[in-house]
C-alpha cells in the first residue's frame, strides 16, 4: 500500500512539474531574449547531469555513438526548445504550445512508417486524423481572429516546425543511443542543444537579460525543477509503472498547463478550441493505445 501511494504521489507530481515547461517559458520571455535564456539553461543542464554521470561512474559515448547524442539533442533540445520558446515569445499560447508537443507520438508513428519501414494499424492512423483535426480546431480560431489571444502565422508555424523536429531527435534516440545511461545522455544532448541555442543566440543578436528575480527562480526551476527532478521521476516512472502508463499520464500535461496559463496570464481557449482540446488528446490516446515501445518524452 505504501507503494502504491508513493506510486500516485510521484506520478501526480511529475505531471505538475512537467506541466510548467512553457509556463515558465510565458514568464520568463518579457525578461530576456529567449534564444539566450535557452543557452543558459541548457548549458547548466548540461554540467548539472555531467557531474551526476561523474559522480555516478557513467561511461561515457565515443565516436559515433557520441555524434547520434549531439544529434539527437540539438533537435530534441536545441531546435525543439528554440523554436517553441520563440513561438511563445510571438504571442502563443503556452497550453496551446504544450498541445502541439503532445501530438509528437503520433509524428513518430508516421514518421517511422515513411523512414523505418514501420507498420502503423488502422487505429493509429485514425487517431493521427482526430489529432491533426482536434489541433486544427485550436489553431485556426486563434490564427483567424485578432486582438487578445490572436496567434499570426509564423509562431504557428514554428510551433509545428518545432514539434516536427522532436519527431525527428526522437526517431535517432530510438537507435543504437536509446540504452545509454540517462545521466550521460542526457548532459551529452543538452550539451548538443546548447549548442543550437547558442548559435540561434549569435544570429539573432539579441542579448536582453534583466536579471529580474523572476528570471533567475525560471532559470533555477528550468534546471533543478524540470530537469533534475523531472527526468528522475520520469525514469522512476518508466521503470515501475512502464512506458504505456507513462505515455498516458502525459496526456495530463497540456489541459493542466492550459490550466495554469489561464490562471496565470489570463490565456483563454474559446469552446471551439476547448472541444479541439479534448480531440487532439482523444486522437494521441487511441492512437497510442496499439503498440508498446518506449517513447522518448519531450523536453520542457
């Protein structure tokens, strides 16, 4: 029993952290340029769970092996999280930005029939269609209207852009990298996002950075919060409960952080966009419900 609570503890907490990636990238952006910020974090990232794969005795990934790690995270972290948090910065949504990365299985499904060579039963692809519909149903009233709420069509874009590149670092972790050990993975990807994040930083040149107290508690929980704590609940999670039970708790994450917007920064989902909602996360659940395989969860 004692267990089993824990159990439920820890799941509930690992969707309330999760849940706050783009919450705390909606409250940091009017502080400093977010290319910057990202730079920032993933570096410390990086060196946090370097030194736990230190103190750990991890080995370390060599030649190619070390390659697919960079790889895999300068899409997975760099392109992912820059691109997103960009689209944030332009005006979108943070429970609409958490909905679009929810709907990355899905990518990775079709991805991999057109890649791999993968088969994809009928009730994936009818759960694509609801999803990509139930997406739609958000994004377009937003797109069409202006004012308050209003999301242009760049942001938009980098958003799905944003997502397909997740698709794409997971499809490498999927590989011959999936059974390195986590704390070295994960310093080695953040290392190849921060990367990314620093280029993006030196091409837009933008070099703002408030040092508000609000910019450094974001910064403290991006990486103690959702990197430290959040991945080792999230391999807890994987390890007792498994990967499918794991897939569906994040199903949580994009209503509770639409949750949060609203009761944060006064974001609103209109009915349409609410009923889109419930299809997209309807659509990614039958869906997944076929195969199981691990899944690489996206970055927050």
């Amino acid at each position: 029993m004692g267990c089993a609570m824990f159990g439920i503890i820890a799941s509930l907490l690992f969707v309330l952290i999760w849940s706050t990636g783009f919450i705390v990238a909606r409250a940091m952006v009017p502080h400093g340029a977010p290319e910057l910020i990202l730079a920032a974090r993933l570096c410390l990232t990086a060196l946090l769970l370097g030194a736990l794969a230190l103190h750990g005795r991890q080995p370390w990934p060599r030649g190619r092996q070390l390659g697919l790690h960079l790889a895999a995270g300068a899409m997975l972290h760099g392109l992912y999280l820059t691109l997103s948090w960009w689209a944030v910065s332009h005006g979108m949504p943070a429970g609409i930005m958490s909905l679009l990365g929810a709907t990355q299985p899905l990518m990775v499904a079709v991805a991999s029939v057109a890649i791999l060579g993968e088969r994809l039963p009928a009730r994936a692809w009818t759960g694509l269609a609801i999803a990509i519909l139930g997406v739609g149903c958000v994004l377009m009233p937003a797109i069409a209207k202006s004012g308050a709420g209003a999301i242009t069509l760049i942001p938009a874009v980098a958003g799905i852009v944003a997502v397909l590149a997740m698709t794409g670092g997971t499809l490498i972790q999927r590989g011959t990298i999936g059974g390195d050990p986590i704390w070295v993975s994960g310093a080695v990807q953040n290392a190849g996002g921060a990367l990314v994040a620093i280029a993006a930083t030196l091409i837009v040149g933008e070099w703002r950075w408030d040092n508000s107290p609000m910019m450094w508690i974001g910064l403290g929980w991006s990486v103690l919060g959702l990197s430290a704590a959040g991945l080792s609940l999230l391999v807890w999670l994987v390890r007792t409960q498994g990967p499918t039970r794991m897939s569906m708790l994040l199903l949580l994450v994009p209503p509770l952080a639409a949750v949060e917007a609203w009761l944060l920064f006064g974001e609103k989902l209109g009915p349409v966009q609410i009923a889109g909602f419930a299809l997209a996360l309807g659509g990614v659940l039958l869906g997944r419900s076929q195969p199981k395989r691990t899944e690489v969860v996206e970055p927050a």
